[in-house]
C-alpha cells in the first residue's frame, strides 16, 4: 500500500530523517518506534504532506505522492493524527466530526452524509455526539481520532493519538480500539506510541529509527531480542 524509498528531510544543517525506506503491506498495523527525536512525527509530517521531503519517494496504491499538498493526499486516503488535538472549541464534538468528513471528500458530500459519518465515527471512538461536557485528555485524543476516521481514511497515521496523559487501563482500551477499527473498517495503520508494552501486543510488525535512521523492521518479538534496538532503549552495557 505504501512504499517508502530512502525518504530525507534536512532542516539547516540537522538531518532529521536519513535515507529511511520500509513498506506497509493493505491491513496490517504497523508500530513506528523510536526515542524522542529520532525521526518519527518527521516521517509521518512527509507521508502527510505537511513537509517536502530533501531526498527520496513515497508511493500510495502505486502513485507516486512525493511533492503532493496535504489536502491532495488526504483526498486520496491518508489521514493522520497529532500528538496535541487542537479541536475547534467553538464548534460542537459533531461539528468538529462533520468538518472531517466534509474535507476528507473535497466537499462532494451534503451536510446528511457528513453528518451520519461524523455520529459513526464518534459511535466507533466511544464519545457521545452530543455533550456540554468539557473534554478531558482521553476524550480529546477520541475526538481527534474520530476526525481522522471522518475523512474515511485507507491508510491512518496515529501519531501517539492514544497515548500522552491516558493511564495504563485507558492505553490498553486504545490499544484494543485501534484492533476494532482496523477490523470494522479495513484500515491500515502505521502507530507510533512511546509504551511499549501496549503497542507490541497489537502491531504485527515494527520500524524503529534512531537518529532519523532505520535500524530495524520485523516482527515485535525479534525488535525485542535485537542488540540494536536493546541499545537504543536500554542504553550501551557497560
């Protein structure tokens, strides 16, 4: 579904991501691992759109997105999410919803449609369509989640939608959440999450960067005995 080919972004002279290339095969939930800074909200940022690439291409369902704008890529089915939701509050839980859907199809649908995708896409995230409720930190992360589904993605970018400030029960109902969405909707997901025990129980198959390299992609089980990635996490034995 997704072919990324020694991908590189330079800010100045900071190499932020260096000749990264992996693939997503159609169905899978993929983990994107990594300490801060190692390359991944980066990556995510020239899949999405919202950076050009320095060097390297990406290709989606056999077209060749690289120097696409945002919006063009999300019309074709690429949705991410943001590590901080910035919904708009002035707006209600399905109108923030609606305007998801409506973007996601370029405007070709009436505000019926929107609103019957908007009402599943909070029904499937959990949140009431209607509430006066102010929105602490798990709801905000479903709601920014639901604007993604909204757009009616084939390819969804969660960009440790589900993590921050949730407790350990509430990352493991995220956790089980992406399973369900990835089974009731035929989406392919590409996750970065910094908690780990979570996120190696749901993902079939994880990329770890270090220093905007790649230095790892396979199975979670091998990622865990890989010396390289032990290094990363665990720091160099003394």
């Amino acid at each position: 579904m997704l072919v990324a080919t020694d991908l590189s972004r330079r800010f100045g002279g900071f190499l932020a991501v260096n000749r990264v290339s992996f693939e997503v095969r159609e169905g899978e939930i993929v983990g994107l691992i990594g300490p801060n800074g190692s390359g991944k909200s980066t990556t995510f940022n020239l899949i999405a759109g919202a950076l050009r690439p320095t060097a390297g291409s990406i290709r989606f369902r056999g077209e060749d997105i690289t120097s696409l704008p945002a919006h063009q890529i999300c019309h074709r089915g690429i949705a991410r999410t943001f590590q901080i939701p910035r919904p708009f509050h002035k707006l209600s839980l399905i109108e923030n919803v609606m305007l998801a859907a409506y973007y996601g199809e370029a405007g070709r649908i009436g505000r019926e449609e929107a609103h019957r995708r908007a009402e599943e896409a909070l029904d499937l995230v959990g949140l009431p369509s209607r509430t006066t409720a102010r929105l602490g930190a798990a709801a905000l992360k479903k709601l920014e989640l639901a604007r993604a589904l909204a757009t009616r993605p084939k390819l969804l970018l969660a960009d440790e939608s589900l993590g921050g400030h949730l407790d350990t029960a509430e990352m493991e109902r995220a956790a089980d959440l992406l399973a369900r969405i990835r089974s009731r909707m035929g989406i392919t997901i590409v996750w970065v999450e910094h908690i780990m025990g979570v996120l190696m129980r749901v993902v079939e198959r994880v990329i770890v960067l270090d220093h905007g390299e790649k230095i790892f992609d396979g199975l979670p089980g091998q990622a865990a005995r890989d010396a390289r990635v032990a290094e990363v996490y665990l720091g160099r034995p003394t």
